[in-house]
C-alpha cells in the first residue's frame, strides 16, 4: 500500500464523506435498516449515529481499509446498534448465505472494482424478502456533466481510491437482478460531475430457476 492510499486517501474520504450535505443523504436511508445488517465499505463508521436501534440488531461493516477501520472502531464505542467489523471486500463479503436481512452501501459502488461481482455477493447474503439499502453518486442525467464525467474519471480514479464519476446506479443494479423499489435523485451542493446522488430501496428479483409465487 503507498503512503498515499494508506495516510493521505483514507481522510480525504473521511473528509469528504463527512460534510453536512453528505451527512443529510446519509439520514434518509439509514433509519430505514432493519433487523441484521451488513454495511458495505463502513469507511469510519459515518453511518452509525443514524441507525434506529429500535429497529436494527447488528451491523457487521465491511471494509478493505485497514486505517477507517480503525477509526470504525473507535466509532463503534459510541455507537447506539451491537457493531461487528471485519475487514474484507464487496467483492468476496466474509458473511454466510442468506443471513442478513439488511445490506446497506452508501458512497461506496463508485470505487468498487468488480460491481456486478459485488452486487452478487449481495444477493448472496440477503435472506428472503431482505432489502439493499444504497445512497451513491453518478452518473448524471444532464449530457454536458456526463461529459466531463466521461472526461475526469480516467485521473479521479487514480487520485480517489478508485472512485468512478459516471457509475449508472440504477441500471446496473438491475441487471444484477435487482428490483428498484423506490428511487430519488438530485444534485448536492458543489461540483456537479461528482454530486449527482442516487439513494432508494432495491429488492432481488426472483432468478430464473425460481418460482414466482
């Protein structure tokens, strides 16, 4: 790991993940968890003042940060819901089949890099009628941003951890077979290229093999 993914990019994201814009997305998706949950990418714990522990048993977060987890865990200390971490991927989420009943991610499929991988995984771990919970930037609808999207996210990505400016949201995840239960959009304050926000509730469509009741 370079000292600029190990010192520098884990508070810029902690930074810029925590400004007040950010933080009001964060508090319309979260108190929506229920039962056991797994936040994917948990960064420093930025979600957890916002989980209702009346409605929330565990959160497991998941991150491959070794420096946010550590701040994740000082959060945890803090924090109103029982936090399990472990230090892991989207891609491969160190979590059993069909045992959670919550998956959250919140600026966090932009710098995945297998999404369609991560999105299985996700499937994975979601028990019956469970729900994927997600707050991410991308691509906007408006040609003239998408075009300095299209433009910027070759260096932003070697500057931001990975970080994808033109991720379509909500196609690819239901081509992943997820179903869009409800979703808002709109820009926060600031540059436009990164602050188109998507954030809603997205169910797994039955697969193929299975019965639709």
């Amino acid at each position: 790991m370079s000292p600029w993914d190990r010192f520098v990019l884990p508070r810029l994201v902690n930074w810029a993940c925590g400004v007040r814009s950010v933080d009001r997305q964060r508090a319309k998706v979260i108190p929506r968890a229920r039962g056991r949950v797994l936040e994917i990418g948990i960064g420093s714990g930025l979600n957890f003042p916002h989980y209702d522990p009346e409605a929330v048993t565990e959160v497991v977060g998941v991150d491959p940060s070794a420096p946010l987890l550590e701040d994740a865990r000082r959060a945890a200390g803090s924090a109103l819901v029982p936090v399990t971490l472990e230090e892991g991927t989207a891609e491969a989420l160190p979590v059993a089949d069909a045992s959670v009943d919550t998956v959250v991610t919140t600026y966090t499929l932009c710098s995945v890099p297998d999404v369609d991988r991560a999105l299985s995984e996700v499937r994975r771990v979601l028990c019956a009628g469970g729900a994927l919970l997600f707050c991410e930037h991308g691509l906007a609808p408006d040609e003239q941003v998408r075009r300095w999207q299209r433009r910027l996210t070759p260096v932003w990505k070697r500057i931001g951890g990975g970080c994808n400016l033109d991720l379509p949201v909500p196609g690819l995840l239901e081509a992943a077979g997820f179903h869009v239960d409800d979703l808002e959009t709109m820009y926060l304050p600031g540059l436009r290229f990164m602050n188109f926000n998507y954030w809603g509730l997205a169910t797994a469509s039955p697969s193929a093999d299975q019965p639709r009741e």
